[in-house]
C-alpha cells in the first residue's frame, strides 16, 4: 500500500523566509531605480559621485571633491524628484490593489473610477482660484476634498441607478470622471491665462516641481493609510469572494466598502496634488503582483507599492531622457505603456 504524500504547504519559517527574501530583493531594485534616476539625465552624474554626495549632505564624513553645481542638481532636484515618484507610485499601486479586491473589478483604478479627477478638480480650483490660504496644506487638503468628493458621488450614483455590479461601478466612475474633468476645464479656461500653461502641462502628470519640504506629506499620508489598508487584507480577501462570502465572515459590507473608498481617496488625492493626474499605475500593478506571486492580498498590497514605486521611478527618469533638456510628462509614459499593458492582458484573458 502506497503511503499519502505530505501536504506541500511550505512551512511558515520558510515562508517568513521568501517574503523577507522578495522584501530585500525588490528594496535593492528600488534603491537602484532611485540611484538611477539621479545619475542620468540632461548632465550625467556617475554613480560614485551621487553616492558621495549623498554621504556628504546625510553624515558630512565625505569631503567634496565636486562641483556644487552638481551637487546641487543631485541634493536639491534629483533626490527630492525620485523619491516623490516613488512614493506616487507606491501610493497609487497600493490603492489599485485595494480598489480591484473590494469591488471585485480587475478594472478598478484610481483614474477610472473619477478620484484621480476629483482630486485634480481639487488642486485645480487651489491652484488658480482660491489661493494658498492654508500654506502648503492648501492644495493636498483641497485635492483629498475633491478625491472624496468623487467617490461619494461615484458610489451614490451607482446605489441609485442600481449599479451594484463591478462592472457597472466602473461605468459610473467613468461618466463621473468625464463630469469632473469638464469642471475642470471650465475652471482652467477661466483662471489667469499666465498659470493656465503649468496646470495644463500638471495635468498630463509631473514630478518637476519636487522639493525636500513637500515630501512630507505624501509620506505622512501613504504610511499610516497604506498600513492601514495592509492590516485589512483578510477582509480584502474575503471581499473579493463576494459580498455575501464577505457578510457571513462578519464584514459589514458596505461600511468596509467606503472605508476602504476613502482611504483610497485620501491617498490619491494628496498624491494628484503633488504630481498631477498620472493614470495605469495602480491598474498595472497588482495585475503583475498577482501573476507571479498569487492573489493573496497580504503580499499583494505591499508588492503593488513596491512595484509601483519602482515602475513611476523609471518611468520619470523615461520621460527625463526621452528629450532632454525637456521633461515629457510622466503620463505619457504611463499611458504608452498602460495602454500597452491593457491590450496584452485583453489577449491573455481571451
């Protein structure tokens, strides 16, 4: 008689193991991402010089033996451009995975489901309209307004058309999307005509005006929110059986629901604000997580950012190069290459 085999169900040491191996290799991919992006572009600065620069301004145990025009260009515009992109990235990767899980819609992204277009309503109407009147916290605060503004909207729309499906919230948001922009364009056409050209060229997505100082609060953002949605990934799981699955496990459905909308929107909206509508990213990303580590949401989530991270970091340093001395918008790189990566997936599901 034959013995059973063994479950292959790896042990928990030696899944501890993977994920903290696939942490430490997608860390060292971003820490390259992030070195290259500040190395190349219009000046080319060699690799020993950024990490010399950067040994000098964070300890001062590294003597200069550079100029402090390119110190300037790496400490002062590179460094602060590259970690802002990865930070949008990890934001709008992290909220895409969340978006698809509790809408059970592999279509759901920020961009399609309006809050990209509510938030930059948002920092639009700041921009050129009401002013800075609360400092810096002007425009993130007015972006996250507008974000939430449109997830409302998006989820009273579908509740009284009796959108309930996945695929009929992704219409709705669509059509709201179309709504808001047009507002938008409205309130470009009627600001000054001298600020309308950088909110224009904002819209297509940049990272350019990056400073030390705005970093903080992206990063104040994506923390405590992306932690927050983690810590939710056995309800993301469940949510993503069904809503009736989800009910039976004890999930108030509809509370979880727009919880997990808001927090999304929170995050989207700050992100918009600092970097402009850039679409794909957060469509993209859990897609390529799932295919290669699975669908379980507890590794999904935090690979998303991380692979949002890297993508938005290679992606501006793309769009630095491509025609240097000028800067292509960032989403026109994101959506070259999303739209590429929609048609393959249209092929693979088929």
């Amino acid at each position: 008689m034959t013995e059973t085999p063994l479950a292959t169900t790896p042990h928990p040491a030696l899944r501890l193991t993977r994920r903290a191996g696939t942490a430490l290799v997608g860390g060292g991919v971003l820490l390259f991402a992030v070195l290259l992006a500040v190395s190349v572009g219009a000046v080319s600065i060699p690799l020993s010089t950024v990490w010399g620069i950067l040994a000098h301004q964070t300890t001062g145990l590294v003597t200069p033996d550079w100029t402090p025009g390119r110190e300037a260009i790496v400490w002062e515009i590179r460094f602060p451009r590259a970690l802002l992109a990865a930070l949008v990235g990890a934001g709008l990767g992290i909220t895409g995975a969340a978006l698809q899980s509790v809408t059970r819609n592999p279509l759901a992204d920020p961009h399609l489901l309006g809050i990209s277009s509510g938030g930059a309503f948002g920092a639009i109407a700041a921009l050129l309209h009401t002013g800075l009147f609360l400092g810096l916290l002007t425009v993130p605060l007015m972006a996250f307004g507008g974000a939430l503004a449109a997830t409302l909207l998006v989820l009273m729309i579908a509740r009284v058309t009796g959108a309930t499906s996945a695929d009929r919230l992704v219409l709705a948001g669509v059509a709201v999307s179309f709504i808001i922009m047009a507002g938008a364009n409205v309130l470009i056409f009627l600001g000054d005509p001298k600020a309308t050209h950088t909110v224009v060229f904002w819209m297509l997505g940049g990272l350019g005006l990056a400073q030390w100082s705005h970093l903080i609060y992206p990063l104040a953002v994506l923390v405590p929110a992306g932690l927050w949605l983690w810590s939710q990934a056995p309800a993301l799981n469940a949510m993503s059986l069904g809503d009736e699955t989800a009910a039976s496990l004890g999930i108030p459905v509809a509370r979880f629901r727009l919880s997990v909308f808001v927090a999304g929107a929170l995050i989207t909206g700050v992100m918009v604000a600092f970097s402009g509508l850039i679409g794909f990213v957060g469509l993209m990303m859990p897609h390529l997580v799932r295919f290669a580590m699975g669908g379980d949401n507890t590794r999904v989530l935090p690979l998303s950012a991380l692979f949002g991270a890297i993508f938005l970091t290679l992606a501006d340093t793309v769009a630095r190069i491509v025609m240097a001395p000028e800067d292509m918008p960032i989403g026109v790189v994101t959506g070259l290459v999303g739209g590429v990566f929609f048609l393959w997936l249209m092929a693979r599901k088929s």
